[in-house]
C-alpha cells in the first residue's frame, strides 16, 4: 500500500506533516511492518493465528471473531509522519492492508494534518 499512499499524498499535495491512514471495516488492519522479506508476514500471521485462533468457541454467529478481535489488537489506523510529499518511513518498511476475512473489497481513507501550505493547483 505504499506506493498507493504516496500516490494518495501527491494528490493531495501536502509537502510535510503527519498522514493518517484508517480502513473503514472491522475486520480489517493497517499495520507498519517489514516490506522486504515475505516470510516476516508468513512469521507474523502464523503468530497471531496462535494467539487468536480461528476456532475458540466464540459466540459471534458470522464465524469471524478471530477477524474481529485481531483487527482491534492490530487497529484500523497508523500516523506515519511525511516529508517532501511522501510518507517518512525507514529502509525496510511498509504500509500494509492486513485483510482478516477476505478477500474483500476494502475502503481506506488517507488524510494529512499539515505543517506546510499544499502546493497551488492541488485540492
């Protein structure tokens, strides 16, 4: 999501100030993570599927309480600081979707609290 974020801010066309970026859905997460080695995420998801497992007797009837409550341990907004108009992340990170009762279509809202004009001709 990265990428589609930085897209998002160019848009926008804020140059500093803090992003936040919220899914609008209870079974889903926004997460800063590692965004170079795909087994951080398989180590990851293999984790939290021991700390919540799917099947725990929940009394939820849709079948997805493990969604619901990894989606609150995880939460459904970051703030990334940004700088020249993209997000001020380290080498090795990025932004991630963590769909948890998928695959769905997911809404994300990305908004800016600035700490520089936005460039003229922007909205």
């Amino acid at each position: 999501m990265t990428e589609k974020v930085n897209h998002a801010l160019a848009e926008i066309g804020a140059v500093s100030g803090l992003c936040n970026i919220f899914v609008t859905h209870t079974t889903a997460a926004v997460i800063v993570s590692e965004n170079w080695d795909p087994d951080v995420t398989t180590d990851m998801l293999a984790q939290l599927e021991r700390i919540v497992p799917r099947e725990n007797g929940y009394r939820h009837g849709e079948g997805n309480s493990q969604a619901h409550i990894l989606s609150v341990m995880l939460s459904t907004s970051i703030n990334i600081p940004m700088r020249q108009g993209k997000l001020a992340l380290g080498k090795w990170q990025g932004v991630m979707l963590v769909e948890l009762d998928g695959p769905r279509e997911r809404k994300i809202i990305v908004s800016v609290a600035t700490t520089s004009p936005v460039k003229q001709g922007r909205r």
